[in-house]
C-alpha cells in the first residue's frame, strides 16, 4: 500500500483539512474541485480507508481521517527537511554537525551561539554530546566529533587547531562539617594530605594520572554529578568548576576551602577551548559557528 502513496496525496488532504473543503482547496492547490475529488478518491482506495463522510452537504472528515491528517502533516514535515537537507548538501553545507563538550566546561556561555546557529541553519542537524574527562577530544581524534569544547592538559596538541575561548574556574571545597571546613584556618598541604580528595578521572584510563592531586588518598570519579554528591556528603574535599558549586556556596552546602600556597591557584583558571582536528576541515555551518564563538569572546 505505501508504494502507491505519492506526498501529492497527503498535501491535498492536508489542505482540505486546513480550508474545509474540497472547492476551497482546489483553489489554494490552483486545481480543478474534480481533480481534487479524484485525487482523495484514489487515495482512499489504495490505502482501503474512508477519509471523508460524503452523506452531508459537504464532505467530512471522518474519525479514521482526522487521525490520518496529523500523520500525512508529520508525513510532509519530514519531506520537507529531507529536501531542506539535500539542497544544502548541494550547497556544500555538511549533512549534520557533531560537538562533543567535557565535563568542566559550563555549557551557559555557548548557549547563545548554539541558539544562533539554529536560526542561521535551520535544518541542519546538530548532534550534542556530553562525556567524562578527555571524552570530547577523543571524539575528535575518533571521527565522531566535528568540534569539540574542552580544556587541553598540560597543552595543546600539535594535531588539533584550537580557538581558546573562556576560562574555567576551579574552586577548592568542601562540605561545612568536614574537618577542613572546621581548622580556622588556611588548609596546609600537610592538612591536605590527611583527607581524601576526590579526584574526575578520564574513564578511558581510571588509573592514569590526575592532574592537581595532593597527597595518597583519592577517589576516582569519571562521573561529575557522582563526585558532587559525595563532596555534599562530607565524604572528601576537590576542585569542582565554579559554575556548579556557585548555587551550594550562596546556599551553605558546600564552602570554599582556603589552601595556604596553593600553586593551583597561581595558574589561574583553565582554558576553554573550541577544537577540532587540524587535517579536517570544518564545513560551512562549523566555520559559522567558530567565528560567531570568536566574535563573542574575542576580548
């Protein structure tokens, strides 16, 4: 039955629908009422349904028709993106843009420009993913990523072309009643070491190295939402961005921990980065996007 439905069919009992009537809708489609006729005629005998009630003065959907109205709408929605979609791969547009972001990275200042590029390329499909540490520029280097955003440790690989962005504050801290919140005091290294901190580990390696750990006793955590809730249970200390922890700070949960010399904060905050692969070229929708993230951060 599906080989014999044309997108012609579903459009003329589209607008029947939206006209209320079958003259009216000649007249929108600029066709004859007969030809109109014919065509729901057909329609309804192929597919074996009764679309419309003719035993009044002028035909009416029936229950079975009202239903398959919303369908044939769904029907020529799709159609008309897939044409969307093959006109701008005509045009050279790429068929669908891949980001990948880490998890340090606060998704608030990108919004906009994602928002823009909706409305600049309306049918381009855009895919957004989420990973642990290191999950974003793997997605690169796997081809499953266009653009990635991501803090690059201890520097910027040499194969990847990445437009520093904004900076990424890592805050020190702990929950109010963990014995660092209670010293009275800047925290030595030395206090440091007597408590757990909890540590974001990259999945791809749960045992590798972890940068800004102090002392022996750590956990691993490749989930950031997981860390957070064991640093509100009192159950350690860390570095957490400071975009998340803002709300518990104001709120009490959670305060900042005062470290004495604390060489992580001489460095200041990390670097967001928008990357991708230097032998990849981006596509004209990931240009756009590059140069209106440049545009708004440019300093």
């Amino acid at each position: 039955m599906i080989g014999s439905l044309t997108l012609d069919q579903l459009r003329v009992l589209v607008t029947i629908a939206e006209t209320g009537s079958f003259s009216a809708a000649g007249r929108r489609l600029q066709r004859a009422q007969s030809a109109i006729s014919q065509t729901v005629a057909t329609l309804e005998g192929v597919q074996g349904v009764t679309l419309f009630d003719r035993s009044g003065h002028k035909p009416l959907l029936t229950e079975v028709g009202r239903a398959l109205v919303g369908q044939a709408r769904l029907v020529l929605s799709g159609a008309g993106r897939f044409e969307a979609m093959a006109a701008g791969t005509r045009e050279g547009l790429e068929p669908e843009l891949a980001v990948a972001i880490d998890p340090l990275v606060p998704t608030a200042p990108l919004i906009e420009s994602l928002r823009a590029l909706r409305d600049a390329f309306p049918h381009l499909v855009v895919s957004f993913s989420t990973e642990g540490l290191g999950g974003a520029e793997r997605r690169l280097r796997r081809g499953d990523a266009a653009l990635a955003f991501c803090i690059l440790l201890p520097s910027v690989p040499e194969d990847l072309t990445a437009l520093p962005l904004l900076g990424a504050r890592l805050l020190p801290v702990v929950a109010p009643d963990h014995p660092l919140a209670l010293l009275g005091r800047a925290a030595t290294r030395a206090d440091l070491e007597e408590h757990v901190q909890l540590v974001l580990s990259d999945p791809s390696a749960p045992d590798g190295p972890c940068h800004g750990v102090i002392g022996t006793r750590f956990w691993r955590f490749v989930e950031l939402a997981r860390r957070l809730d064991f640093l509100l249970a009192g159950l350690g200390w860390c570095r957490m961005p400071e975009h998340l922890v803002r709300p518990h700070l104001a709120e009490g949960r959670l305060v900042a921990l005062d470290i004495d010399d604390d060489p992580a904060a001489w460095a200041g905050p990390l670097t967001v980065y928008a990357a991708h692969l230097r032998d990849r070229t981006l596509g004209p929708a990931g240009r756009w996007l590059l140069g209106d993230l440049q545009a708004r951060f440019a300093p």
